[in-house]
C-alpha cells in the first residue's frame, strides 16, 4: 500500500508541475528572451537530470545510441522549446496550455497518415472534437494584444506548431 501512495503522490507531484511550466516560463520571457530561457533551463535541468540518470540502473545506453540521440535532443526538442517558448511570450498561458492538448490530435492524424496506425470511427471523432475544441479557443479567445499576451494569433499559431 505504501508503494502505491508514493505513486500516486509522484502522479499528482508531475502534474502540479506541468501546468505551473506553463507559468513559469510565462514570467521567465518576461524577464528573458526566449532563446536565452531555453538556455538557461537546459544549463540547469541538463546536468541534473544527467545526475538522476547516473543514479538509475535501469538507464543504459550503448555507444552507437549516443550520437543519434543527443542529435535527436539538439534538434528536435531545441524545436519544440522554442516554439513553446515563444507560443507562452506571445499569447496568454491558458490558450498555450488548452492548444497543447492538440498532441494526441496531431499523432492519431500522422499515424493515420503514415499507415502506422488506424483510426476507429470513434478515433474521428475524438479527432473532430479535439480540432474543434481548438478552433473554439482560437476563434473565441480575445486578439487585442496586451501586456501579458503581445501577439496572441501568431502566439496560437506557434502553440499549435510546436505540439505537432
């Protein structure tokens, strides 16, 4: 039993913190660009979680795995920080976050796409439900700029591209 409160605790511990990101990064572009942020975030969690990692036994990588991965990080998720980042500088937290949710969209449509995966009918309409909710964010949400939201459109259109 006591395992499984750890669990849960650790379950609700991850959550708390992902939506405080959103936040967090919301009053780090205030006070820094976006490409100074992100570097500075990768300065710290990089050798902490590199840390975190040397204490596992269960992490092990092979020399050959290296290369791509570390590629796979340059790339990919300099990418999607940087989207994040500006997406969170240029609209209001909630519009980032509520678009964020478009992931499992985007995924079911590429694995529809690529063949790799199949859609059920009711997989189309959760993908229907998902873009519409989306649409009903954008279309709905105030444009006027403001202090804490500069360029919510092009914010939006940046969330929606860095979740893909």
């Amino acid at each position: 039993m006591r395992r499984e409160l750890w669990l849960e605790a650790g379950l609700w511990l991850t959550i708390l913190l992902w939506a405080l990101n959103f936040l967090a990064v919301k009053i780090g572009v205030q006070v820094f660009p976006p490409a100074m942020f992100i570097a500075l975030r990768f300065v710290v969690a990089g050798p902490l979680l590199l840390a975190l990692a040397r204490r596992s036994d269960n992490v092990r990588l092979s020399r050959r795995d290296i290369l791509p991965l570390a590629l796979t990080g340059i790339v990919g998720i300099s990418i999607y920080q940087l989207m994040f980042t500006t997406a969170i500088q240029l609209t209001d937290v909630a519009s980032a976050a509520i678009l964020g949710t478009l992931s499992p969209v985007f995924a079911a449509i590429w694995g529809a796409m690529t063949r790799t995966d199949s859609l059920r009918p009711g997989n189309y309409l959760g993908v229907g439900l998902g873009v519409a909710g989306a649409a009903v964010v954008v279309l709905g949400a105030s444009h006027v700029a403001s202090a804490t939201a500069p360029a919510p459109l092009l914010g939006d259109a940046a969330a929606v591209q860095g979740y893909r």
